[in-house]
C-alpha cells in the first residue's frame, strides 16, 4: 500500500460568472466571496453559518467540535453493568478499555450497584463527581435520560439503542421526539442505532495521512478498517446510525478540517439533509481533502432495505449522483473499491502528469491492462520516438515500447529492470506508472517487486502495482510491496483503474474549485417581485402565463398575442408577421399537439381564422377551459432541449437539462444539476447527455449556441431559488437552442405552482 505524504491545505479561487436574472442582458461580473462564505464553526452548530441565500439556506457548513467526543477528558456509561451474562458488560468493559488508552476519567451510571470493573458507580447522572465531556447510554429508552441531561453541561451522548425511525411509524415518531429533547438539552447525540465503532482501537504505529471512516452500517465499514493491517493509518471511525441529531455531514466537515486526515471514505445509506450534506462536500473541496463513498439506493430494493436498516431517504439516485459528482465526492459500488481509493487518495501526491505509461513482463498482460485503462478514460501517451530508441537499449527491437511497454520478461532480471523503470519515470508526458504482474513468477517477479518499490522511493511520480495472485502470500506481495510506503499495492485490474481514475479527477477538480455557494444569490432580483405575482397557489398556469414566468426572468419567448376571437387573431397574425403558429391556452393542457391544439405554418387571414375556431370547438366540445388563443412568432429550426426544476426530498429543487420534444420521453436523455451550480457544474451536466454531441454540429449542422443554453440553465436555477416552494414544477419544452450566436427560444412552458 502506499506510504506517507505530507503537505498542507489549500483552496483555489478565481473569478466567478455571475448571472443578471431580471431580463436585463446577462454580463460577467467578477469579485470574491460575499459574507458567510467561509466555514463555520462551535458545538451548537446544525446545519450552516453565515448569511442564507435567497431561500433562506446556509451558505457555509456549519463544523462541529467534535475533539471531546473522540477525545474526552470525562465520561459516563450510563446503564454500565459487570454482571457475567448482560448484554451491556461486554460494552462497558470496551469502553473501559477505551477510556483507559484514550487517558479519559470514565464514571459508570447504574442505581443498582456500587461499582463496576472496580470503578465508584453513582446511582444516577446527577450524582456525578464532575461535569462530563461525553456520556454513552447503554439504556433502552434514552429519552428519560437526554432530559435528565439536559443542563448539565455535557456535551456529546451515543444511543445504542434500536427500534426508532428503522422500524416504521411508531418508531419514527419515536425519534422525533428524541431529536426534539436533544435540540432542547443542547446535547450532540450520535445514534440512536448506532455502534461501538468509533471507540475502537486504532493503531499508533503507522504514520502518514490517515483515513476518517463514516458509516451508517458498522460491518460495511470493517473493510477499510482493516486497511490497518497493511499498514495504512485510520484516525476516526463515525458510525452515525439513524442520525437523530449528528449526521453524516457532520462528521464529514469535522474531518475535512483535521490536519491529519488525507481522505475521507463513507458508507451511506440515506442522507438527513441534502443541503447539509453539499455543504460539507463543499468544505472538504475547499480544503482539498477527497471523499470516496459508497452511497446505497441505486435500486428500488437497496433503497428499501437501506430504510428499514437505518431509517433513512435514499433519495433519487440520479439527483445524489449528480450532487456528489459536482461537489467532488467519489461515488464507488463495492467496499473493495472504496478501501482501495480511500487508500490512494488519503496518501498518494498530486501528480506531476496525467499520463498514465503500463509497464509489464507480457505483451497480453500489457495490452489488456491498457484496453481497459483506455476504455475507462485514462490517458496513455505515446512515448516519442527518442524515449522509445531509450527503451529499446534494454528492450529487444521487436518488443512494442510506445505504451504500453513490453519487455519480455528477461530484462527484469538483471541490471536493466530498474533502467527501464527509471527511464519511464524520466518521461514529463508519464505521471503514473502502473506494473500488472498477473501472478508470481520467481525470480523475475521478485526482483520487479524490489526494483519497482526503489524506484518508487526515488520519485514523485504514483508507482502502482497489481498483484494478481489469487494466494497472496508470496514474499514479493507480502514483504516487498505491502512493505513499501511509496507503491500503491492493488488485487484487480478494476480497482486500480478505478482509484488511479479517481486520484487524478480529484486533483484536476480541486485545482479549479470554485464553491457556487460564493455566488449564489443573497437577495430577491426584481424578477422575483414580477414572478410571484403570475404564480396561483395549487394551479397549472396555461403556457401564456408560464411564457409569462419565464419572461420575467429574462428567458427568451416567441413573439405571441393571447387572442379570445377570431378577428383578434388575424390582427395579431398581422403585427406577428407570416407565418404565424397557434395553440389554446388554457390552465388543464399539457400536451396539446395530441388534442389538436396547436396549428403550425399559418400564411393567411384565412387559415388564421379557420384555425381559432376550430382551436376553440376542440376545446369546447372536450370540455377544456382556455383563457383564449395563442398567436405566435414562428422560430427558425434548431435542437429542441428540455430544461425543467423538479422537486427533491432531500436536496429541494432540481434544475434537469436533456434532448426535448418527443426525443425527452423516447430517449430519456437527461442529466441533473442541483443547485446551487455555476456555469462550468452546467456545462459539465450537458456533457454527460449521450446526444450532448448533438450541440457540436452534426452531419454538416451549424454548431448550436450552448451559451443560451446554459444561460437559460443558470435563470431557471435562479429562479427556483427565489420562488421556493411557490413553484412546484417547471417544465421548457421543446426550448429551441438556435445556431452559435442566435440564442435559445422557449416555445412551450409548463408550470405548477404548491
């Protein structure tokens, strides 16, 4: 496994690009963050510091002290037991043997006994000797005893105890109150349904950045523990359980703020808040520290299982996927990938290059390796011509050295194993070398281990190697490679290219972080006081008054008149100008193209009369109330998008981007961003549409104007933001995205408003 690096943390800055959301022309504005930006801090913080934004959320994570929980002076185990049998006496005797290496006082609390493991028991938490820093309730209600805490100074408390939010209604409304007196007391409470985890024993003989686990299953977290064992550090481990009061984010922003932590790894299974969760991912980019999760939920049956696990949303796994991608969180499937990146992240340097050069014994190990490699984003530089005449000294002529680079086995053997290493190391276009050793093959892939692992130590280049036995034993695997503080020690082609993947994204996102919570808006623009009073409360707006919403942000619309006779129509069609479309409004239609309510390619008085009436005998004979007709500017062709806020559970409103017209229902190509973003997390959505190409220019098409589009992105999330739970859905489709420089047109809004 890889060994230790020290460094010290930093955060990037530049220019924002801020957006004029009042209809005015959009320009660039350029300063540094506003009041409340920077990270807050104190026991009694839930949820954020600083100034809100115009919603009224947090702008800045809110870090919790949590030094005396980790690492108290005092505590009380209240319902400690020493009885041979209890279930409670393994637990008190662990705890007694934590406090103990810890160099904490511990009080145990039981009305039933003198002492316990020879320690003065006190018959309750009023009898206390001392004001305690944390204090464990091995009890089945801990309710009686969060209000019997209430006042006494202590700061922190585990509830072990289960059958809360995890069990179903009862349960929940269980914790409620529960959360509800620890709010009142001024306690921290980690649980209830929580563990032993974060009082195990660390070892304190390895150096270098450490690991902080968070989990919400303590099992799940038993991997990355272990990591121990080959000799990578772990300072905490958090099990949150069902987050009554201290969550996941919590622990998160405390640990994006110690000094010794080099990456944080996650177990999670629902999420408490959403915003209070993109704050702490956002403290952790700010500081630069790497966090690799597991998030559960991908299916309907991981979600349900997750809920009666710990009780917790899950959430829309597209919206969490989105979340973690733009605040930097690394989100991985298997536990065996999250101990392998953690690990690599937590210690390995920022690379010197992204290239990626594979290094093997076989030309089929090689080219497989690099296949997938390929495959999964890395980049292999061709090594040039001078590199590879270098090569060749030592590599027979007929072997390939461009990358990757065969050497045939033999040269590993003797004195030119460790040239070719070193030369490839040499390369500036080479930041990570990777050696798969598909199995042991001595004594050539001994002295590879040992060349790889000295050559390792004198670079500050990443050095990987993936030890394919499947028996694990072997000396070079066991001694040489594990023994290394500098080589980066993997099992499988797969989670070697997953973490080498990660550890180079991480740094290329860090490099250029800028937290949208700096930009986002503090204050109502003008086009709020407009577009709350267009909203009706608990009502579909017809597309005239939904054009109307997005007009008063600045969102562009055809020229259009709302007529309500035939006559009126003709004028319109007249101050319009040929040809001319036409479409009922009305409050109740969504998809008027299939009712026969729309009429494209007017030309004449005639054809616009006709059209009105026969609009308005579809909506009286099927019994749909218009507030009139619709007569309106015909746009140029251009790629029909959709752009639409949809409501979270956890994260609140959701700005969703895709191919539109019919191709959003057949295709389903969408991509989610959550706010607050800024325009480089907009253009990132529209490269992960599978026809985000479309925006390019295919088959001799003009290249279309992205900018409106992301224009349009950045004014719906604004508005969204402003008009809260006002607006409950918005839905612009087909938004006609016209040629590089034209702008975009919204041809039909839908909008519903709580």
């Amino acid at each position: 496994m890889l060994g230790s690096t020290h460094g010290t943390l930093t955060t990037h800055s530049r220019p924002a690009r801020v957006v004029a959301c009042d209809g005015t022309t959009p320009r660039a504005v350029h300063g540094t963050a506003g009041p409340g930006a920077g990270p807050g801090t104190g026991v009694g913080g839930r949820g954020g510091t600083g100034d809100p934004d115009v919603s009224g959320r947090p702008l800045a994570a809110a870090v919790p002290d949590l030094d005396r929980f980790f690492r108290p002076e005092s505590v009380a185990v209240v319902g400690a037991s020493d009885s041979e049998g209890r279930p409670h006496t393994g637990i008190t005797r662990r705890l007694v043997d934590w406090a103990e290496r810890v160099g904490a006082r511990l009080h145990p609390v039981n009305p039933g006994r003198a002492a316990v493991f020879g320690l003065p028991c006190h018959a309750s938490v009023s009898d206390l000797p001392e004001q305690v820093d944390l204090a464990v309730l091995l009890v089945a209600d801990p309710l009686p005893v969060v209000e019997e805490l209430a006042g006494s100074g202590v700061k922190f408390a585990v509830a072990f105890a289960s059958g809360f939010a995890e069990t179903g209604a009862d349960g929940a409304a269980a914790q409620e109150r529960l959360a509800a007196a620890v709010a009142r007391s001024g306690i921290r409470l980690l649980g209830p349904n929580t563990n032993l985890n974060a009082f195990e024993t660390f070892r304190d003989d390895l150096d270098g950045p450490a690991i902080a686990l968070i989990t919400q299953s303590g099992h799940q977290g038993r991997p990355v523990f272990a990591l121990q064992e080959l000799g990578i550090r772990l300072s905490h481990w958090a099990p949150t359980g069902n987050e009554a009061d201290l969550e996941t984010a919590d622990f998160l922003s405390y640990f994006a703020s110690r000094p010794e932590v080099g990456a944080i790894a996650a177990y999670v299974e629902g999420l408490k808040d959403g915003r209070s969760f993109l704050l702490a991912a956002d403290h952790a980019a700010r500081n630069k520290v790497p966090v690799v999760a597991v998030k559960v939920g991908r299916t309907e049956t991981g979600a349900r299982t997750a809920a009666s696990h710990t009780g917790k949303l899950t959430g829309a796994d597209e919206v969490v996927d989105a979340a973690m991608r733009q605040f930097g969180v690394v989100r991985v499937d298997g536990l065996d990938e999250l101990q392998d990146t953690a690990a690599l992240l937590a210690r390995a340097r920022p690379p010197a290059a992204e290239g990626v050069a594979v290094y093997s014994i076989s030309g089929g190990t090689g080219a497989h390796f690099a296949d997938l490699a390929t495959a999964a984003g890395l980049r292999l530089p061709t090594l040039g011509e001078k590199k590879q005449r270098e090569l060749h000294q030592w590599i027979p002529d007929y072997l390939g050295v461009a990358n990757p680079i065969d050497n045939g086995g033999h040269p590993v053997g003797d004195r030119r194993g460790r040239k070719i290493i070193d030369a490839i190391l040499a390369d500036p276009s080479v930041g990570v070398l990777i050696c798969p050793i598909t199995g042991p093959f001595p004594p050539l892939s001994d002295k590879l281990a040992q060349d790889l692992v000295d050559a390792a130590e004198q670079t500050d280049k990443l050095v990987c190697v993936v030890w394919g036995s499947p028996v694990g034993t072997e000396d070079a695997y066991r001694k040489t490679l594990l023994g290394s503080s500098r080589v980066a020690t993997f099992r499988t082609f797969a989670n070697c290219i997953t973490a080498v993947r990660a550890h180079l994204e991480h740094h290329r996102f860090t490099a250029s972080y800028r937290s949208p919570f700096e930009d986002a808006p503090r204050t109502p623009s003008p086009s709020a006081r407009k577009a709350q009073a267009l909203l009706r409360p608990g009502e579909q707006l017809s597309e005239h008054a939904g054009k109307q919403l997005l007009r008063a942000y600045g969102i562009r619309v055809p020229r259009e008149q709302l007529v309500t006779s035939a006559a009126g129509a003709v004028r319109a069609a007249a101050q319009i100008g040929y040809p001319v479309v036409m479409k009922a409004s009305g409050p109740r239609l969504a998809h008027k193209s299939e009712l026969g309510l729309v009429k494209i390619g007017l030309t004449s008085a005639s054809q616009v009369r006709d059209a009105y009436r026969e609009l308005t005998d579809i909506a009286r004979y099927d019994d749909l109330p218009l507030d009139g007709v619709l007569v309106c500017q015909m746009v140029e062709p251009g790629l029909e998008m959709v752009v639409g806020v949809t409501p979270d559970p956890l994260f609140g409103p959701t700005v969703t981007v895709g191919l539109g017209g019919v191709l959003v229902e057949v295709l389903r190509d969408t991509a989610v961003a959550v706010p607050p973003f800024g325009e480089d997390q907009a253009r990132a959505a529209l490269g992960r549409l599978r026809g985000g190409a479309l925006l390019d220019g295919v088959r001799g098409a003009a290249p279309a104007d992205t900018d409106a589009l992301v224009e349009v992105m950045l004014r719906v999330q604004r508005m969204a933001l402003e008009l809260g739970d006002g607006l409950a859905e918005l839905d612009i489709n087909p938004l006609v995205v016209l040629p590089k420089g034209q702008g975009a047109v919204a041809l039909d809004a839908l909008a519903v408003c709580h």
